[in-house]
C-alpha cells in the first residue's frame, strides 16, 4: 500500500510499496528515524488514516470500505492507542480516564472493568488520584489500562517509552509483551529505541517510507 500526502509544492509518500502482516498476538516493533513512516504505518492499521492505494485489512475488514459508523464501532471496539505524551485527561480521575472508553461505548460493568484494568498495570492503588499526581510511568500505565479497558484486538503503541527513563521504561515494555501473551493482543509498536526491540517477536526497520529489512530478537528465536 501507499500513503501520500499532498503539498503546497508537491506530493509526498509518507508510505510507499509497503506489505506487512501482522498476527494476532504477535508483538512488533516499527524503527527507523523521524518521518520514515512509522506514526503514518500506525494511522493506517488503526483506521484513523487510509491509504491512497492498497488496502489495510483489520479483523477481516478492508478499513477504506467502511462508513463513518462502522468505523467509529470498529475504533471502540478493536483499536487501542498509547501516545509518547500519555493523552490523558487531566481534569478525570485515573479510574474515570480508564472507564470513559468503556462508557463511550456503552458497555456495562465500567468501574468493575477499569478498576480491575488498574489492577493488572499495578496501580490500582491511584484510581482516586487526579491524573497530573502521577509520575510519568504510571501516567503510562493508565494509559496502557485506558487502552486494554475494552479489550482490543490490536493495541497501536506511538514511542511509549519516549518521555521515560529506562528503568521506567522497561516496565513499560514489560506490560506491553504481557498484553501480546496474555491477551492475544496484537501490539504494533513504533521506537526510535534498539533497546525497546529486544522483547519484541519481530523488528521491523523502515526508511523513507519503506521496509527496508525485517528482523527476529536473539531472545525470541
């Protein structure tokens, strides 16, 4: 598939020539530097974007083709997202950060739910904390429980680990390949950090716009 996006001066591929598959459960790791794709890629599979040709294929349904509706049900329903700067709502609770997808959607048990989502990220203990009391690691970790509450099947990670320390960021990872274990969640995520691929099932590197190579960690291999 490809992706362009028109200038003043002229048209620019964002993506281009680019096949991937990716299977459930599978965790996998976008690197290459800023503007080779990555965050584009990461549009695409959570049909916030589309392709200006090809197709994207999400729990067997070609994105482009989908109306307004089935799109909103699809992103509520399939699709979870984590953001380098967390993209939480300061004015919320953690628990009601956690719990708004849920209610958006219109599902029942939505405390229950994302209580219990703050209790597999380990910080169940802040669910009463307004959002800017937290640390950056466990802004991430609502984060990562805001995006699970609704039990996706494909989990969109945009440098996770970019605002965080190390040691922080590792626990951050960890969840992350938990979710891809646990829950048969697929996790995409895009990294400037070679460290942040080693737990990864497959490395994908991309430059201008393209694959330019695809490789498995020693650790999983």
């Amino acid at each position: 598939m490809t992706k362009r996006y028109q200038t003043e001066s002229a048209s620019v591929a964002a993506v281009q020539d680019l096949s991937l598959n990716v299977k459930r459960g599978e965790f996998v790791a976008l690197v290459g530097r800023s503007g080779c794709g990555k965050s584009t890629l990461l549009h695409l599979a959570g049909a916030v974007d589309f392709p200006t040709s090809g197709e994207v294929v999400l729990e067997g349904q070609v994105t482009s083709r989908m109306n307004d509706r089935e799109l909103t049900r699809l992103r509520r329903e399939k699709v979870g997202f984590i953001f380098q700067s967390f993209q939480l709502l300061h004015t919320l609770t953690v628990v009601e950060n956690v719990e708004l997808p849920l209610l958006l959607a219109r599902k029942g048990n939505a405390r229950a739910t994302a209580v219990e989502r703050l209790r597999w990220v380990g910080i169940e203990q802040y669910a009463d904390r307004l959002t800017h009391q937290l640390s950056g690691g466990q802004q991430q970790r609502v984060a990562i429980a805001r995006a699970l509450a609704h039990e996706p099947s494909i989990l969109l990670a945009d440098e996770p680990t970019g605002n965080l320390d190390t040691a922080t960021g590792e626990v951050v990872l960890d969840l992350l390949q938990r979710t891809a274990k646990e829950f048969g969640v697929t996790v995409i995520m895009a990294t400037h950090s070679a460290e942040s691929t080693a737990c990864v099932n497959r490395v994908v590197h991309m430059r201008d716009g393209r694959i330019e190579q695809v490789d498995i960690p020693a650790a999983v291999r």
